[in-house]
C-alpha cells in the first residue's frame, strides 16, 4: 500500500515576507518662483500691488522707501527685478537707479509715478530702465512690464557669468601669451608677430598653442568673440 506523506501547507504564514526596499523620490525640487522687489511710500499702493505681483506667482519683498532697500539690501542669488516709486521722500526712484548702476547687482527697474514728465521718462530709460507706467497702473501693463525685467535679468546673469568665465581663463595667460594674443585677434599671421615680438616663428606657434588651450577655444573666430567679451567686461 503506497502510504501517502503528509504535505506541508503552502499559506500566508509559510511565506517568507516580500522584502520591500523604499522607491527613491527622483522628483526634483519645483524651484522657487523669480521675486519681485516693490518699493513705495504709499501704504495702500504697495498692498494693492504686492496682491496683484502674487497673484501672477511671483515672489514679493515691500519696501517703504529706497533708503529702506539699501539698508536691507536682498539677497541677489536669484532673478529679481524692482517696481520703484518715483517720487518719494528722502532718497527718490532715479536716485536709487543712480546708486544701483555703481553696483553689480543685476536688478531691472519698473518704474511707476503719478508724477511722470518726458525729461524724467527719457533720463529713467536711458539708464536702463525697463519701463515707466503711470499711476494708477494697469494690471496687465505691469505684469507684461514684470515679464520682460526679469527675461532681462535672466540674460544678464547669463552674460555676466560667461564674462566672469571668459575673465579667469585670461588671468591664467602669461604677459607674453597676453601679447601673442591680442595680436592674432587682430588677424596677424605668426611670421608678423614673431618679427614684432622679436622672436622666433617656431615659439609663436608654441604661444598660440598654449593661448588657444587656455582661453578653451579651437579657432581664431571663437578666440575673437571670446577676447571682445572679456574687454567689454572691463568697460
């Protein structure tokens, strides 16, 4: 007689438990809304439009004055541009645009004012200024004025951290690889600027080698562009 073995039974509590490793959040960090620095001396202006910036997402710092700003200077880390009163007590709005330019902060202005003339519009626009609305000022037009600052604000960054690039790659330049490159700039063949320098065509080449490895360029035309951008930086 064939005798039958007793089977183990297969359930819940005989099943070795599911190791669960935890899933790793690979979502990145929604980054933080650009900031919309508002300067005014009028309380319910400055209310009125710090709602209205708010309501479009951006970020909002208030101020009651442009002495006030500079005592507080924010953090400029990020993209910002300013909405400045004209006209207000003690320090005005183009005052403050004045003392700005003498910095490297990068902060297009928005100007508003119920006290507007064209020599003062002029004189705002000319210094850089992104726009002079009057008061009372219209929603969309400020909103639309807020967008374009900071497309600007954002090139400008761009710009000025490629100036900065462009800037230590020449400091890293011997004198004499500083000489040998202002002259190729200029388009003038080895055989020119060894006979100017008073060498030898060979250690020319050797220079220009050395001038194109360190400022990271691989033609003549980008070692150019390059070299413009560096002394637009020190205008």
């Amino acid at each position: 007689m064939t005798t039958l073995t007793s089977l183990t039974p297969v359930g819940p509590s005989h099943l070795k438990p599911e190791t669960r490793h935890p899933t790793p959040d690979t979502r990145r960090p929604m980054p933080s809304p650009p900031t919309v620095l508002l300067i005014d001396d009028d309380p319910s202006v400055r209310r009125a439009l710090a709602r209205l910036i708010k309501s479009a997402g951006y970020q909002v710092q208030t101020f009651v004055s442009a002495r006030e700003f500079l005592d507080r200077m924010p953090d400029a880390a990020r993209p910002a541009c300013l909405v400045l009163d004209v006209r207000m007590p003690g320090l005005s709005g183009i005052d403050l645009q004045r003392e700005l330019r003498l910095t490297n902060l990068i902060l297009p202005i928005i100007f508003i004012t119920g006290h507007g003339d064209i020599p003062m519009t002029v004189k705002a626009m000319k210094a850089g200024a992104v726009d002079f609305l009057p008061k009372p000022v219209r929603d969309a037009d400020l909103l639309r004025a807020i967008e374009q600052a900071l497309a600007r604000a954002v090139h400008d960054r761009a710009a000025l951290k490629e100036a900065e690039d462009i800037q230590s790659r020449v400091a890293k330049l011997t004198p004499r690889e500083r000489e040998v490159m202002n002259l190729v700039v200029k388009g003038w063949l080895n055989k020119q600027i060894a006979f100017e320098l008073g060498i030898v065509e060979k250690t020319i080449k050797v220079h220009r080698a050395r001038v194109m490895d360190k400022m990271q360029v691989d033609s003549v035309a980008e070692l150019v562009r390059v070299a413009e951008r560096a002394e637009m930086r020190k205008r």
